[in-house]
C-alpha cells in the first residue's frame, strides 16, 4: 500500500436506519482509527451487515451521518475503502476478467489494471484458476476471489462481511490467513461475524452490536476475558440473545 | 444458396422465378435484421434504464411495454403509413412503399419486446450485482454496459424472439410496403399475394424456407441458453 493522505478516521455519527417502520441501526456512535482489525460482534439480524453498508456508502442513512477523513473516502479520485460481501458475486465471465472488471469500474488506467489482477492472482493462489468461468468456482474459491478482488483495487479500508461463512476448516483458515495478511500490509480491516473463535483469532477490538445498537466496544482481550455486559456474558457463553 | 437447399425449395422453378425468389428472400431479411438492429440499439439500454431506476409510473410504464409486445401488427402498418402517407407528419420524407418505411413498422413491432425481455433480465441482474457494482464505483448509468453483458445470453434470445416476430409478420409491411415487385415484396407479403393468385410453387418456396427460419432461430436460442449456462452456472 502506497504511504499517502489517509482516509481515517472513520466516523459514523448518530447513524440510524429505518425500514418499514422498524429502528435496524439505532443512534450508532462509531470511530475507527487506523489500526488493527475492528470485529463486529452479533447474532444473526443484529444489524452487523447493515452497519457495514451504510459504512461503505452502499445505504444511505435515515439520519445522522458516515463522516470520512478526507473526501468522502476518496485519494486522488479513487475510492480508498472496498467491501467483501456475506455471499460472494461474481460476474458471469472468467476469474481474470473479474479482477480486471473491478480495476476499470474503480478507475484504475488500462495500463495497471492487467498487472494489478496478476499479482493478484498469483497472492492469492488463483493463477490456475485465472481463466474458469468465476460463477463455476467452488464457494470457497469464489470468496479468495472477492478478497483478491477487493485486495487489487488497494484499499485502505476495507470491510468484510462474514468472510468465511459456508466455508470449510481448510477454506477458512486460507481466508483467514489472507486477512493477516492484509492487516499486515497497513490496511484497517472491519469486519462482521457471529464466529467467536474467529472473533477470537483475528479482532484487536470487538464492536458488540444487539438490535442494531453497540452494546459493548473494548479491545479484544478485555471483551472476551471480561465483557461489561449481561448481554456480551449471555453471548459469549452460547446462550442466545435477542 | 448452394444447390442442394435450391433443389429441395426450387420447386422446379425456373431461372428468372429462382432469381426472383432470392432476390425476395434477400430483401425480408435485409429489411428484419435492420429493424433488428435498431431495435436493438433503441431497446436494450432503455430496457435496462428501465430495470435499474426508480421513478413515479414505473409500474404503469412496464405495464403498458409489457402490453405493446403484443401489438397488432396491421395497427402498427396503419398508423406508420398515416405517418408517412403524403399528408402525415413526415409525408415530405417520401419513405412510404419504401422497404425503409418497412423498416421502420418492423423496428416498432421488435422495440417492445426488445425492451420487455431487457427490462427483466438486467432487473434482476441489477439486484443479484447492483450493491457490488455501486461498491467498486459505478453508478447506476454508468453500471449499463456491465448489466448489458452480464445479461448477453438471456439478451440474444429475447432479439431472436424479436427477429421471430418481425420475419413472420405480413400485417405491417403489406401496408406500408405495398408488396411491389423487386421493391417491397418480402417473403411474407409474397405469400399472400400468389396464394391469391394461384402460384402455389413459389408460395410454397417461401413458406418453407420461412419454416426453416423458424427452426434455426430455435436452434440458435438453445445453443445461446447452453452456452450461457457453461458460463453463468
Ligand atoms: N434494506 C433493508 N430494508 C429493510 N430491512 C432490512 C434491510 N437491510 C437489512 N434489513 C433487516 O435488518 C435486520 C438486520 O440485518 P443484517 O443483515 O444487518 O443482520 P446481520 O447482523 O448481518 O445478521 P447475520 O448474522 O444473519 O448476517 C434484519 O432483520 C434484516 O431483515
Ligand atoms: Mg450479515
């Protein structure tokens, strides 16, 4: 990742979110600062992809607002935060032309884009893969494929929903491997999952979030070795919260 | 046309009747795959704005192209010849018996099916691709082209259904045609004419290789949809 004016910090500002009558994002208060991963904790319809989205600009917020550093999380006219999405899509064409679609929807110039999607390619073991139809991947190929995808357009944020949801121990461990790699390199991760032991291996700080509020913010060890609510306690022993 | 296909649909037609039927059988599809192709210039990105945006009367608007595939195509050859007529609207083009006139009744005939077909295919592309197309950038317009492709398979079928319609179709063209000799006579039109006329060999000629048409057009769709289905899974 090239050292330039950074998009951080991320703010989200009383966001709330409204649908069909129903509060889903409830008066959220966010900040993240570059550094290590972010996880959004939660059970299922908690609001963790909702979150993501309105972060990614993907929603647009009922009220209150999604504030970057500079630009709208643009640099130099390129969007500087990306998105892995809960359920990979892929384009009906080939596993290149994926990643080069990607590079010229994002802006990069013709003369980048084919190198970018090789060294893609071949960081993320799918050179071999490079000219099979992208939708005839196996669930897990195709989700290596949407981090390469989303890692070739040099993001400094880069949010991941449930990466490693329908995958296998194998697949999983490569997705995750690929995400230290990622944090390594200098990018801020945010990322959701209902996998504790996940949470557990990759977070720096845990984002709890119950009923689309944050119900408990803290760094890592102290969230799992001693969160501060009933709900987080319920949570973590497996006991289903509401 | 090489001799076998001649020999099957000549009917023992003379020279002059062969010439005369090639010469028919070339004018119908120049004047179809024309309208085709402006159909498909007109339809396919209005098809697909329609698909992704959202606006007061959508509904109505889907409902009313929806309808307008079924069109009646003497309707459509009525009112493109009150247009064109010497006192309509656009009488000073002098289009009227012109195979462009033909052109331009067929085009109207495919747009709505064209537009149809695209509408509900790049709509449902828009919501399976739609969050990661707007994640990489791209607005809703500029989204177009990318949907277009995505869809080619689903597409090409809807413009052989479209080039269907328009290859068998007498109403429209018979109309604003005229069905003049070694002009505007079509296969179709011809048809009508010497089966009226008695002329069975030639009717019969043409309706054959209108059969054909038809069987290649579904052979055609099939491949695209098993070739698509190898890409898309
Ligand atoms: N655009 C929308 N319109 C209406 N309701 C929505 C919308 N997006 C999400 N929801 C609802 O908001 C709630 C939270 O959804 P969300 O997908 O954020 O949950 P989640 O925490 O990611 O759950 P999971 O762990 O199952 O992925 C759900 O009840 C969902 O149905
Ligand atoms: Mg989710």
């Amino acid at each position: 990742m090239r050292a330039e004016a950074t998009i951080l910090p991320l703010e989200l500002d009383r966001l709330r979110f409204e649908a069909d009558g129903r509060r889903l994002i409830d008066d959220v208060d966010l900040v993240v600062a570059r550094g290590g991963p972010t996880v959004l904790l939660g059970p299922n319809g908690a609001g963790k992809s909702l979150l993501l989205r309105l972060a990614h600009g993907l929603v647009a917020p009922t009220s209150g607002e999604v504030r970057w550093a500079i630009g709208g999380g643009e640099t130099a006219g390129r969007k500087r935060h990306a998105m892995v999405f809960q359920k990979p899509v892929m384009l009906r064409r080939s596993v290149h032309d994926n990643l080069i679609h990607a590079l010229a929807a994002a802006g990069f110039c013709r003369s980048d884009r084919a190198a970018r999607a090789d060294e893609a390619l071949a960081r993320f073991g799918l050179r071999d893969h490079a000219g099979r139809a992208a939708r005839l991947l196996s669930g897990g190929e195709q989700q290596r494929l949407a981090v390469a995808r989303a890692w070739s357009l040099d993001p400094e944020v880069l949010f991941l929903d449930e990466p490693t949801a329908h995958l296998d121990p194998s697949a999983t461990r490569a997705i995750e491997t690929m995400i230290t790699t990622l944090r390594a390199e200098g990018r801020t991760l945010v990322m959701a999952t209902h996998d504790l032991a996940q949470a557990r291996r990759l977070a720096a700080r845990v984002v709890f979030v119950l009923g689309g509020r944050v119900v408990e913010d803290a760094p890592a060890e102290v969230f799992f070795d001693n969160p501060a609510t009933e709900a987080a306690r319920a949570f973590l022993a497996g006991e289903l919260v509401w | 046309m090489d001799e076998a296909v001649v020999s099957t649909f000549g009917f023992g037609l003379s020279d002059p009747a062969l010439a005369n039927l090639l010469q028919i059988v070339g004018l119908s599809l120049r004047v179809t795959l024309t309208a085709l192709a402006l159909a498909a210039v007109i339809g396919l990105p209005l098809g697909a704005l329609i698909g992704i945006s959202r606006f007061p009367g959508r509904k109505a608007v889907i409902i009313v192209v929806n309808a307008l595939m079924g069109l009646p195509p003497v309707v459509v050859g009525l009112v493109v010849y009150l247009t064109l007529s010497r006192s309509g609207p656009l009488g000073a083009l002098g289009l009227l018996f012109t195979p462009a006139a033909m052109v331009v009744a067929q085009t109207i005939l495919i747009v709505p099916i064209v537009v149809a077909l695209s509408r509900q295919t790049i709509e449902d592309l828009w919501g399976e691709l739609g969050e990661h197309l707007r994640s990489l950038g791209l607005t809703d317009v500029a989204a177009v082209p990318t949907l277009l492709w995505e869809g080619r398979f689903a597409l090409a079928t809807a413009l052989l259904a479209g080039f269907g319609r328009a290859s068998a179709e007498v109403g429209s063209v018979i109309i604003v045609g005229g069905n003049i000799a070694g002009f505007t006579r079509t296969m179709t039109t011809t048809i009508t004419l010497e089966t009226s006329k008695g002329d069975l060999p030639l009717a019969l000629a043409l309706g054959g290789i209108l059969i054909c048409l038809t069987i290649a057009l579904n052979a055609g769709a099939f491949a695209i949809s098993r070739v698509g289905a190898r890409h898309a899974g």
